[in-house]
C-alpha cells in the first residue's frame, strides 16, 4: 500500500540557476504563420473537465490531419492545402504581430470533416486523444469520461508516419481497432490516456501482436480516472494492474527507459519489458509507479510538486536540447527532465536522477495553465496554454519572461513579458535583474490567444520540403551541432470551445534575433 501523511510526501529540493544552461539550451524557436480555421460539427462543443485534451495531430509529409473529440465522437480534420502554400509566402512575409507581440492569425478553409465511426459512439463524453507513431503503425487512441478506451491502428505506408493521400481517408484503410474496457463504471469525470510501445522481447512475453494479434505494436496502456482514484493497466489489450493513488490522477506520462534514476526501474534496454516509470500527477504530487514491483501498491516515489491546493494539470518528457533526437510522444532516449505545469501558472523540471527542480518558468500565464506541449524543433522550449484564451511558447528555464499583465491593464490583463525585437531591448535591463543569471538579452516568446476555454492543444513535427528547407536556412535557421537544428518544422495547434482551430507553424532558428521578427 501505497504511504500516506507528510512522512510520504518528498519535497524536491530546489537549486540555483546554472549559467552553463545558457549554452546548452539549443535553438531559438521562430513562427512562420499562424492560421485560424472555423469547425462546424452536428453538435456544439461540449466543455469537458478543465485539462481535457480533445485534440490530436498527425503529420502526413509538409501537410497535417487533426483530429477533433465532441461528446461521444471523434472527427477527422484535415487543414487543406492552406497550411503548407501559406508555409511558402510566410517565408517572405512572416506573421503579423499586433499589441504586445500577440500573433494575428489569417483565416484559413477546412479540407474535410469527417467522423471516425471506430472511434464514436463512446459511452460517455470522450475526455482525451492521442496519436502518434510506433513502429511502423500510428495509432490514434480516446478515452472517455468513464474509462473506457479504444485505439486505432492504422500501418504508415512507408514508416515515415504518412498515409496515401490525405482525401483519401486512409486512416480507415488496412486499420485494426481495440476496445480497453473500465473494470468498473463509477461517475464520470477526468480522465487520461497514456501508453508506450515495447520491445520484441516484451512481445514474445505478452503472447501477441497488439490489436487482435494483427501485426501491430505491442503496447502498454495506462487509463487514470480522477473521480475512482486509480490508474488502469492494460497490455495487449488485457487489464494487467490497477493502481490506487492517494488522490484523483490529474495528469499521467510515461518516462522514457533509463530515466528512472531514483525509483526501482533498473534495467536500460530501450523496450525492455519493465523499463521507464510510470508519472502520475495526484493534484500538487507526483508519484512515480512501477507495475512489477508489489511493495507500496506499486508507489516507488512521491514528490512534492506545487504547493498544496495548487494540482498539477499536464505532465511531459522534454528531451535535452543537446541529446535531442526528434521524434514525438515523449520517448526516444533517456536524456530529458519531467516538465509539470498546472494551477500555479509555472512551468517547473525536474531532472529524473534525483528529482531536484532544476529551472522553473513563473508565470508563463496570467491564469492556471491547463495544457502543456514540448517543442521537438526547439528542445528548450514548450507550449503551454492557460485559462485565459491565451497560448504561448516559451523557454522552461524561465528566460521568455512571465505574464506582467493585470485585471486593470489596458490589455484586459493579459500583457506579456514578450514582443518584438525593439521592446525585448528595452527591458533588457530589468530583465537581467529579475531573472538572475539569464538576464534578459535572450527574453521573447510566441503568443497567440483564442476566443474560448481552450479543449485541447496538440503539437507534431513536419516533413520539410527542399524548398523549404532553403527558404529556413536563407532566414537564419541554419543547422545547429546540438541536435533539432535548422530545417525542422512543426506544428502547433489548439481548439477553443467555440470551434475555432488556431494552428501555428514553428521553426528552429539558431540565430539570437526576435524569434517572431
């Protein structure tokens, strides 16, 4: 059983900025356009729990799919040809800012909207999506409000994550389709989805290819309900484990094999059965949870994240700027911290091997943030997106600034420590006061707001085009020796309650000038 009281809580302790961080934190991150388009569903957006993340994204080569959770159903989204032609203009006329640096979007047309039946018709509000590739299949999961899940698994043509053509709808081509059943119905409430593909050797264990034996990914999947308590284990479509935390699961992740350097995860084989921790935000805690050990419930460590009425909305693996290696759901290598944000509007790192808090963003929000991406071409970087309309990208080691806006403001209380190149010069003095050994040479930001409770906020990597290419590495986003160097692109998305889809499309720059000039 897992401990309770003070006794159990861990307080990780916190250390002093380290100036090396300034040379280690990889390249700067650059809009190239930010695009708005408008979703019309049969039903009107349902508001889902606070950190909800309704919304996921797949590449298919330089043009991208979204895909859209309401009420019980899931919709595919495609962007159209608009994202990657205006991908090309953008590269002479960049995006327009408007007060404070804020990114103005430009209207944009949907390509097609479509409902996935495999994925619809849940029995209860779908709370969460995922997608991403394993192996040579991606897979796109949901999860709803009591438990249950179900995953798509669809192979990716070539195993570079593109499909045939995007209008051709070829997720439901050659796809195979599970069901995660709760073990048992309670009330409805928050719930999240994680899961991580393992190794040949766990798929000989395991008895089976994942998804009805059909060739697919062996995965291990991880369902936590707020409401029950508890986090649900499933592999190979059985239910292996369930974990029972203190307090209602907030957020969950796994951490990637080798990054478990205080708890019991010992072995470092990259797919290994048993490798990499199990995260679990249980309001301001963290508990870290290894599904072979039996003492404890399975609880190997408890942290002390935020302070206590202050829960943790969204848990993420960022990967080191200088062992980065690309790739998206939170693997690839063991090289990384634990980035965690939530009620205190403060994106805060632990590094795995003695959990201390090695940098903290204050303020990166004005209101709780409830939704938090890392950024693969710009490993020092993560969006985060709050409760006031608003979505930024910025440095987790706290040198983008902090929110400095206020409810009597002429903004509306949402002013920010970010904005063109002339205004960051002028408050490079103050800057370097408050922020310590970073300073304030290298403050700025990405920001763009919405015009609603945001449901989700979703990010993936692009193919980049030669031509494309060029046009980053003509702008000043030449390759960078510390990995995710110039020439990457991704994608950054999130959707608002009313409907709207407001998509940025980012780009490594290894040059020290305004990110958005």
């Amino acid at each position: 059983m897992a401990e309770t009281g003070a006794a159990a809580e861990h307080r990780p302790t916190k250390r002093a900025k380290n100036t090396q961080s300034i040379q280690d934190r990889g390249p700067d991150l650059r809009a190239e356009l930010l695009l708005k388009y408008s979703l019309r569903l049969p039903q009107s957006f349902t508001p889902g729990a606070i950190q909800a993340n309704r919304l996921a994204l797949r590449a298919q080569g330089d043009r991208c799919l979204a895909y859209v959770a309401n009420a019980q159903h899931v919709y595919e989204v495609s962007l159209g040809s608009d994202l990657s032609t205006a991908a090309d203009a953008s590269l002479e006329g960049g995006v327009v800012q408007g007060k404070e640096g804020v990114l103005v979007p430009r209207v944009a047309q949907v390509g097609h909207v479509r409902q996935l039946n495999p994925l619809s018709y849940m029995a209860a509000e779908v709370q969460g999506l995922y997608s991403g590739v394993h192996g040579s299949h991606h897979l796109l999961a949901a999860v709803d409000a009591v438990g249950n899940a179900r995953l798509l698994a669809a192979a990716t043509g070539g195993g570079s994550g593109s499909g045939g053509g995007e209008e051709d709808g070829d997720v439901d081509g050659g796809l195979q389709c599970m069901s995660l059943h709760a073990p048992n119905r309670g009330e409805c409430g928050w719930t999240g989805l994680a899961l991580r593909s393992l190794g040949s050797g766990a798929a000989a264990a395991a008895g089976g290819g994942e998804c009805g034996g059909g060739g697919g990914p062996v995965l291990e999947v991880a369902v936590a309900r707020q409401q029950l308590r508890d986090v649900n284990v499933y592999r190979d479509g059985a239910l292996i484990r369930s974990l029972h935390t203190l307090q209602g699961p907030t957020a969950l992740t796994y951490l990637p094999p080798g990054a478990s350097g205080g708890g019991g995860g010992g072995a470092s084989e990259v797919g290994g059965s048993g490798t990499g921790l199990l995260a679990v935000a249980e309001e301001h805690q963290l508990s870290l949870w290894d599904v072979r050990q039996g003492e404890r419930g399975g609880c190997t460590q408890r942290l002390g994240v935020f302070g206590g009425g202050s829960p943790v909305f969204s848990l993420n693996w960022v990967a080191s700027p200088r062992q980065h290696s690309g790739g998206g759901g939170g693997g690839g290598g063991c090289g990384g911290m634990l980035a965690a944000t939530g009620w205190e509007r403060s994106v805060v790192m632990l590094e795995p091997r003695k959990w201390h808090i090695v940098a903290k963003w204050p303020g990166c929000v004005k209101y709780p943030a409830t939704h938090m991406a890392p950024s693969a071409a710009a490993p020092g970087y993560v969006y985060v997106a709050g409760l006031d309309y608003e979505c930024v990208a910025g440095r987790w080691d706290g040198s983008s600034g902090s929110s400095t806006g206020n409810a009597n403001s002429s903004s509306g209380g949402h002013g920010r420590a970010t904005g063109p190149a002339p205004a960051q010069l002028k408050l490079g003095a103050a800057a370097a006061m408050d922020d310590g050994p970073e300073g304030g040479a290298s403050r700025g930001g990405l920001s763009f707001r919405g015009d609603s409770k945001w449901l989700g906020l979703a990010r993936e990597s692009l193919t980049v085009s030669r031509r494309a290419a060029g046009g980053i590495a003509a702008a000043g986003g030449g390759s960078d020796g510390g990995g995710g160097g110039g020439g990457s692109r991704e994608v950054a998305a999130a959707l608002s309650l009313s409907g709207t889809l407001l998509v940025m499309m980012t780009s490594a720059a290894t040059s020290r000038e305004a990110p958005t000039a």
